[in-house]
C-alpha cells in the first residue's frame, strides 16, 4: 500500500490486464475519428485471446506475436480424436482391419508421421 501512496495511485484502483488498457487506447483513438487501418502488437498481447477477439470485435486488421507453446485454429478445426470417432463404420462383412489386426489406415498414418511430431 505504501508504494501506492508514493506514486499516487488511488486505492480503488485495481489490476487490469496490460491488454485491455491498449483496446481503450485504440478505442479513444477511433472516437476522435483517426481510422486505425491495422493494429501490431508483440507476444505480451498477442498471448491474450481476449485482446485478439476484442481486436476482431472492432473488426480491426491486426498482426501480434505469440509465443511458441500459444495455438490457433480455423472455425472448422476438429480434433484428431474427434475425427477418428466420426469416421463410418465398415460395410457389413468387410473389416478395417489388417492381417496385423491393426486398422489400415492408422498404420499408413503413423508410419508417415515426421519425428517428433504430436497428433
């Protein structure tokens, strides 16, 4: 509290995250009529879902950094295990199966998979 003080922060002032005063500055920006025709941001905001969805919400062009362990996806993304599940069963009397008694096309997936790789 005492270094509130000292700098002269009110003490009915809380956290906010870094993001959300960068989306009122862009905000203030616009209300003075300046188009802000494309915003870029480092990996401190690009990390924050919520910054890019209220970028996408203002329906703003935006380049931002994200870190290596940070994911995106398109609309129609699936998970693999979800796709595996949805697959159609075999016709009646047939079998997906190998003479391994593996399914056929799992081994050709896994066998063609880079080192390393995580699906």
């Amino acid at each position: 509290m005492a270094r509130r003080t000292t700098w002269g922060i009110a003490t009915d002032v809380g956290h906010v995250e870094k993001w959300q005063p960068a989306l009122d500055m862009i905000d203030e920006i616009r209300s003075w009529g300046i188009d802000v025709p494309l915003v870029v941001a480092d990996r401190g905001y690009g990390d924050a879902a919520a910054f890019r969805l209220g970028l996408e919400e203002r329906d703003l062009n935006y380049v931002v950094g994200i870190s290596i362990t940070t994911t995106a996806h398109t609309e129609t993304t699936a998970a693999y295990s979800d796709l595996r599940r949805s697959r159609p069963e075999a016709p009646a009397g047939l079998s997906r199966a190998g003479p391994d008694g593996e399914e056929a096309g799992h081994r050709g997936r896994q066998a063609s998979r880079p080192a390393g790789a995580v699906f």
